[in-house]
C-alpha cells in the first residue's frame, strides 16, 4: 500500500453547487447550503489526516455580480453558519483558528460582525487554521498590496521592494504558502485563486461536483499528492 505524504496547507476551491443542484432539480439554495456542509466534513477528514491548514474559497468577488437573489441567499446560509453553536464549539473542541480573508466591505455589515466574533474567539487556537476567502479575488489582492507599496514609497516608509514587502501588503498576507489545490467539478484552472500562494502549489482537479466529493476522493487526492516530486523550479 502506497505511504500518504501529507501536505502542510492545502485549499479547496469547491466547485459545481449550482450545476450539482439543476441536475438533481433542486434550488441553488439547496446547493450552496450542502456545499457548505460538505466543507464542514471535509475540515473534519483533512484533521483525521493531520493536515493543519486548510483554506477554502467561500466567495470571490466575481460571485458578487451574481443576481442579488442568489448573493443573499448565499449570505443568508453563512449567517446560520455562523449562529451554528455546535459548529463553533468543533472549532474550540479542535483548538481551530477561523481566519477571514477578503474584502469585508464587501460583506454585509451583520454578517461581517459575526465572522468576526468568531476571529476573535479562536485567535488564540495554534494547532489548526481554516482560513476562509469571502469576497477574495487573486487581482484584486494584488492590486492592493500595490496601492499600499506606492503608498509606502511616497511617505518615506520603505526605500525597495522585496518579495517580503508585496507579501505583507496582500490582503492575503496571513495564508501561508499553499502545498496543494483541490478544485471540482473538471474545471482545470485557478480563476484567479491566491496567484502569490499558489506560485508552486500542486493541483489537483477532481471531475465531481462539489456537494458529491467524499472522503474517499479526498484519499484518492492525497495519494495522487504523494506521487508528485515538487521541484519548486529546481
């Protein structure tokens, strides 16, 4: 039997609600609200396997241009997501830090505040991080450590860019270096998914919509990660 190699941070972009839902003729709401549920398992299978970072992309800022209907509706499963007393109690249970990344302004007001409550309560929480992208683009996170450089340089306060100065300027900076990406539904490309992260990532595309990957996919990716040499461009 082939020896599982884990990786240190691993991210998902989970894919293929929507389409997952028409073909089962269900609303999107049903959708999103399993798609949700099933990153809550996964979070519990990537702990069986030990891996300690794990970071999911929950919405991008090209979701938001979606039909308002469809965005609230989304935000509205986050909103119970986050009332879920059960759920935040597995986060302290596995002494789990909740990280957001993205623009919050983008976020309503409410929900914002509520995922905040939970930043703040499980701060302190070094053994595991989920870090979750809400109103993230890769483009946009670029964009705004250049402001900040630019900014930086005119008031006297850096004097030459380094690959540690963009970093501490990404709206992205608390995600580590990412060892491995998962997305579903056969679509074979990032969209834009933490281009500085992801730099040497290995991916991995699985064919499955979103709501339908089980543990044993997850298996099935982790031992296809143990394949891989990872040359770093070496």
């Amino acid at each position: 039997m082939q020896a599982i190699r884990i990786p240190g941070t691993i991210a998902v972009i989970p894919d293929g609600n929507r389409r997952w839902a028409k073909i089962h003729r269900l609303s999107f709401f049903n959708g999103y609200r399993l798609g949700v549920k099933k990153f809550i398992d996964f979070s519990e299978w990537c702990k069986d396997y030990g891996i300690r970072n794990i970071t999911v992309w929950a919405l991008s800022t090209e979701n938001l241009n979606r039909p308002k209907r469809e965005v609230d509706t989304l935000f509205g499963i986050y909103r119970k997501t986050a009332r879920d007393k059960k759920l935040i109690g597995r986060l302290h249970e596995n002494k789990t830090r909740f990280n957001i990344v993205g623009n919050r302004s983008m976020l309503p007001k409410d929900l914002d505040k509520m995922l905040h409550k939970i930043e703040l309560d499980t701060m302190h929480y070094t053994e595991r991080t989920i870090n979750m992208l809400i109103g993230y683009g890769g483009r946009d996170d670029i964009v705004h450590a250049v402001k900040r450089i630019a900014q930086d340089i005119a008031a006297g306060r850096i004097r030459s860019i380094d690959e540690q100065v963009v970093r501490d300027r990404l709206i992205s900076r608390s995600v580590p270096d990412l060892d491995y990406v998962i997305r579903t539904s056969g679509e074979e490309r990032l969209s834009g998914f933490m281009p500085w992260q992801a730099g040497y990532a290995e991916l991995y595309f699985s064919n499955k919509f979103w709501p339908d990957f089980t543990r044993a996919d997850l298996h099935s990716a982790l031992l296809e990660y143990s394949r891989r040499q990872r040359r770093f461009g070496k």
